[in-house]
C-alpha cells in the first residue's frame, strides 16, 4: 500500500463516519417526531413509550461522569388526539463515577 492509497482510504473512512453520523441524528429526530408516533391504545403507548424513555436515560449516564437529565418528553397519537409521555428521572452513582438510573415515574397527558 502506497501513500495515496493510504491518504484515499482515510478519507473514505471520513466520509463514511460522517454519513453514519448523519443518518444517525435523522433517524433519531423522525424517531423523535409525534407525528410518527402513532398507537392504537394509551395502553400500547404507555407499554412501548416507558421502554423508550427509560432507554434515553440509561444511555445518557453511559461512560464516566455523564448523568442524563431530569426530565424526558415523547409526544404521540391515540386516535388522532395527541398526547406526550413523561418521565421524571432521578440518578445515583456508583464509585463517584458511573451514573446510573435509580428512580423512574413515568405518566401521560393529553396536549
């Protein structure tokens, strides 16, 4: 392998992580988007939605010194009327170091 073989498959390497970071955050936002957050029941809302939200609290105190936040919000649809699920979060730690979730209530309200 030559220098400029070398040179072309770093920028690829670039380029690819750039693309994966961005289809990442897309995928996020419409993941995130009310709109397609659509649930046949307050139930069925209420048993997929509480995984979500514990799920981004969880992976926010991942790694050293990181705490995720107070609150989470996710905005859905039951029968055309929207709602937002809610979880108040609250975090302990182990070592001084690793965060993680200790306390989790999680409730609905009609927007």
């Amino acid at each position: 392998m030559n220098a400029d073989q070398r040179e072309e498959l770093i920028a690829t390497v670039k380029q690819t992580g750039e693309a994966h970071d961005a289809a990442k955050l897309a995928l996020e936002l419409f993941e995130r988007d009310p709109k397609n957050n659509v649930f046949e029941s307050l139930a069925k809302a209420e048993y997929e939605l509480e995984d979500v939200l514990r799920d981004r609290a969880s992976a926010d105190c991942e790694g050293s010194y990181n705490c995720g936040a107070d609150e989470y919000r996710q905005g859905f649809f039951v029968d055309g009327v929207e709602y937002v699920a809610i979880a108040s979060v609250e975090y302990n730690r182990h070592d001084k170091t690793y965060y993680y979730v200790e306390e989790f209530d999680f409730s609905i309200e009609a927007v």
